[in-house]
C-alpha cells in the first residue's frame, strides 16, 4: 500500500497537567476526505495546530510526503503544501478580497524581495487570485475590503486562500463555524466539489456536513483517538455512540 | 482612475514647499527658507518611521538614533578634515543601515511592549556615548566647521540650493516609498502587520522582510540626520535624545501612520504651530498639548484622515 501523505505517530502535547493531545496515531491518505470529530475541548483544534507548525509537539512525529516536518516552522510547512483555515475567521481585514488571494498566491511565487513593481496589477498574482474567487463564489465581490464581507463571505474568502496555496493536504478548522443554515449548505457543496482533487483534514461540529463529506472519520475524546475507520462504521461504535453521538438520533 | 485626495494633497504640499523660497525672497523673509527646511528634514525622518511603524507594524521608539547616526558620519569626517559630501553621506547611510540592522535583527524577534523597550534602549546607549566622547564634544556637542561640501555640484552654504536639494531628496523618497510599499515587498510587511499569523499560515516568513524594511528605513533616517547637521551647522547628541523619537513618532501618528502624505502633514503641523506658539508665549507646550490630544482622540487615524474622502486607500 502507498504511504499516506499525512502521518501522526505518537503525537502528544501538554498543558501543564492536561494532555491536550495523548499519543494520537493518525494517517491521512491521499486523495481522502478525513474528517475530526469530538466534543467540545477534545484537542482536535490543538492537534490541527501542531500539524499547521504553531505548536510544537511535545513527542512524536509528524511526516508529511514522506518528509518528517516536526521541526519546520509554520511558512516552511505552507510552502511544502499544508494549509490550513481558521476556527475564528483570519483574513487580512484592510484590504480587498483580492488582495488577500494574492498574497496567498504570491507566497508561494518565489522570493518578495521585489521593490519596484506594483503588486496590485500584477497579473501573475492578479489573475489566479481571481480565478480562485470566482471559483468560491466571491468573483463579484473582489474588490470590496475583507472587513466588510459578511461572516459566510469571509469564511469563503478564508478558503479561497488557503486553496491558492495550491496545497497538497486542507487542513479546515471548522469552516462552517457561525455560519447560517444555507450558509453552510452552499459550503457543504463547494468542499464537495473539492473532495477527491484535494486531500481534506475536516475537523467539524456539523454531523451533516461530517457525514455527507467524509471518506474516513476519526472521533477525539480528552486527547485521545477512540475510533477511526468509515463513517457507517464509525457511527456504529459502541464507544463513539456514548462518547459523542449519544445524545443524537441514529439518523 | 482619478487619483485620490490624499494624493492630490501631496501634489499640493509639494509644490507648495517648493513656492516657498520664491515667497521668501518676495517678502523679504529668509527666516521662512530656514523653518521649511527644517520641517522638511523632519518629514524625511517622519517618512522613514512610517514604514516601519505605519506599514510595518513596528513601533520604534528609537528612531532619532539614525539621525543621530547620520548627523555623526558628517561632523566627525568634517572634523577630521574630510569635508566631500559624497564620502560623508554615504557614510551616513551605510553606518544607519548597518546599526539598524544591528537593533533590527535583535528587536524584531520581540514585539509590543518588549520591542518599544528595546529600540528606545539602544537608542539611549547611542546618546549616552555621543554624550561620553569628548573629542567630538560630548555633551556640549561641537560646530560643524563647513557644510558638506559637494564642488561643482551644489553648494550647500546658499540657503537656497540647500533648500531645493532637501526637497528633491523629500520627494524622491516619497517616491520610492510609494513604490516599495505597494511592491511585492511592501505587501508582505502591510499584511504581517495585518494579521501575523495569516502570513505564516499561508506561507511568509516575514522577519526577513521586516528586517529589510528596518534597515531601508535606517538608512533613510540616516539621510535625514546628515541633512539636519548641515542644516543646523551644530553636531549635538540632543539628535538621539528619546524625546526627538517621541516627536518623530508623534509627526507620523499626527498626520496618519500608513499613509505616504501623513508624515509630511505631521511634520509641517507640528513644527508649525510650535514655532507660531512659542512665538506668543513662552508657554506654548501649555497649548499645543491639549491640541495633540483632541486630534489623536477625533481623528483616531491622523490629520490625513480628516481630509474629505480621506478613509479611502492611498
């Protein structure tokens, strides 16, 4: 079988006397929609941040296309392909939605130690940042300042940047966070149309969403991972069920 | 595209300053060539912090040093019997970038609180040691015998050449900020300030960045201090001292930090009203205080800002 793309082996982070994250082996193959459940203050966001570099793990290993990453700082890991968003929206607030694409875009085109031409009408970092807008739906709103799209907008807009990183693993923090029900549905689609060109890490509270995304599905409870496999599986666990899902309905 | 207010504002200023010695001669005034002069200067300094501080995020407060550093490079080779105004200025912009680059590599690891700490204190160890060499004056500071000298070229000691070479240099510098901030680089420096952890996240590493922008704005500060010993004619430590970083940050914020016409407005309001003021009263600082403080609480984002149409970019 081909190594996964994303592989955890013993991961563990600490806070004082809290495990925040307890030994977690996890592995993310190619292609794959994976999706992180567990109840609220499981670690699944602190997980994402060792994974995104902006916490160091405490042990373990994390080994990335086969490169161990550990130790690379977050831009390193960006470069190499790991992008990720936000639980609480984290966009450029003073400029456009355009502008904020194409700094995304022009992290990745090399160095930016260029003085002299401008980069607002460059079209080697114009053009693919509106592609991308266009393609998450914001197209018409390009140019409107980041701080004044709406809620839904910025999460949309949170997206188109982490995909003109051109990443090779989405690492997406609960990007239906705040949003309304419709909101989410058109998300719900658009990650759709993203599964299976992009591998996805999906950590999310939205079970619809969870069960109509993923391919696998792991459940985090107080650090620890109790159940990965397919989602009917998953959904069948005894365990799972009283952890997490006990308070639903089997739908 | 129309250009902006806040553009044409600058075209405006501009020409304006470059009215004044015509006003000067016309009224019979050269005490005019002398104030604009030095207002301009300080515009120089201003610009130079505003990268930093208005697009880059980085609140200096230390940034008389480079004037310092500058006004030094000059007095000091004057004083050796080396008057070329080539090999003194660019000794005044090499040794601001190299000492910026110095206080920049260690400061900008910090931020907030410890990053003010540590450029003010590198600031005040340069005061103390132009205080502490007495060949070069010490505390009392020393004359600077002649204006740099530049044959054939410019001659410094007409006020009025001087006046138009400063403002030649002010409006280059505007111009090459112009461009800088809105390059790539300038880009990347705007959003770490924006939001630090969105730039790593999607993939800069910005120190490197923040670090140039440092040193540009050193070397530009530097600029100004070469400008202020020849204006002055006197080499004093008083350049460095923290309450000239004070003034110079409080131009920037006056006029509207991240704005290229904002340091220029500060500089001309601020050293205006303190020579209108102290011309009335002895107790000028009495009302130009109260003055600071209502523009910075009604004008959160600086004189530039209450310009009709002036919220906009630009």
């Amino acid at each position: 079988m081909a190594e996964p793309l994303l592989e955890i082996r013993g991961v563990t982070k600490r806070f004082g006397g809290l495990v925040a994250t307890n030994h977690v082996d996890l592995d993310i193959v190619e292609g794959q929609t994976h999706a992180l459940i567990g109840p609220n203050g499981a670690g699944k966001t602190t997980l994402i941040g060792q994974l995104a570099g902006e916490l160091r793990p405490d042990a373990g290993r994390i080994r990335f296309g086969g490169e161990d990453i550990t130790g690379l700082s977050t831009p390193a890991r960006s470069i190499r392909g790991l992008a990720r968003s936000f639980q609480i929206t984290s966009v450029f607030r003073e400029f456009t939605a355009l502008d904020n694409v194409a700094l995304a875009v022009q992290a990745h085109a090399g160095s930016s130690f260029r003085f002299w031409r401008p980069a607002g009408s460059d079209p080697a970092l114009r053009t693919p940042a509106l592609e991308i807008l266009q393609a998450v739906g914001l197209g018409p709103r390009a140019d409107v300042s980041a701080a004044s799209l709406a809620h839904g907008e910025q999460r949309q807009l949170e997206i188109a940047m982490v995909l003109a990183t051109r990443p090779r693993l989405l690492l997406l923090d609960e990007p239906m966070a705040g949003m309304g029900a419709e909101e989410s549905q058109r998300m719900i689609a658009f990650l759709r149309g993203l599964k299976g060109r992009h591998t996805i890490l999906l950590v999310e509270h939205d079970m619809d969403a969870v069960f109509a995304l993923a391919d696998r599905i792991s459940v985090m409870v107080y650090g620890r991972l109790i159940a990965t496999g397919a989602p009917e599986d998953v959904r069948a666990n005894p365990d799972v069920r009283q952890a997490y899902l006990g308070e639903e309905e089997s739908p | 595209m129309t250009p902006s207010r806040r553009t044409v504002a600058l075209v405006a200023g501009v020409l304006v300053l470059g009215l004044v010695p015509v006003a000067a001669a016309l009224f019979n005034q050269p005490f005019y060539i002398d104030l604009f002069r030095r207002i301009m200067i300080f515009a120089i300094a201003a610009l130079s912090l505003d990268l930093i501080l208005g697009y880059g995020g980085m609140v200096s407060f230390g940034h008389a040093a480079y004037l310092g550093i500058g006004g030094y490079a000059v007095g000091i080779l004057t004083h050796h019997g080396v008057p070329n105004g080539y090999l003194q200025w660019s000794l005044a912009i090499l040794a601001s970038a190299l000492i910026a680059l110095v206080i920049g590599a260690i400061s900008i690891r910090t931020s907030g609180v410890y990053f003010i700490m540590i450029t003010l204190a590198f600031t005040q160890m340069l005061y103390y040691l132009g205080i502490s060499i007495e060949e070069y004056g010490g505390d009392d500071g020393m004359r600077l015998a002649r204006r740099s000298q530049f044959p054939g070229v410019i001659d410094l000691s007409d006020a009025t050449a001087f006046y138009y070479l400063v403002l030649g240099i002010l409006v280059l510098f505007l111009f090459l900020s112009h461009r800088i901030v809105n390059a790539r680089f300038g880009m990347v420096i705007r959003a770490a300030r924006s939001n630090e952890a969105r730039t790593l996240a999607i993939g800069f590493a910005p120190y490197r960045y923040k670090l140039a922008a440092f040193v540009i704005a050193g070397a530009m500060g530097g600029v100004a201090g070469a400008l202020l010993v020849n204006h002055t004619e006197y080499l004093t430590p008083e350049f460095m001292h923290w309450t000239r970083s004070g003034e110079i940050m409080f131009m920037v914020i006056l006029g509207g930090m991240g704005t290229l016409v904002g340091p220029l407005v500060g500089a001309l309001v601020l050293l205006l009203l303190e020579d209108v003021l102290s011309a009335w009263t002895v107790h000028w600082q009495i009302i130009l205080g109260p003055f600071l403080v209502l523009v910075v609480l009604f004008g959160k984002r600086g004189l530039v800002s209450l310009l009709p149409g002036g919220a906009g970019r630009g």
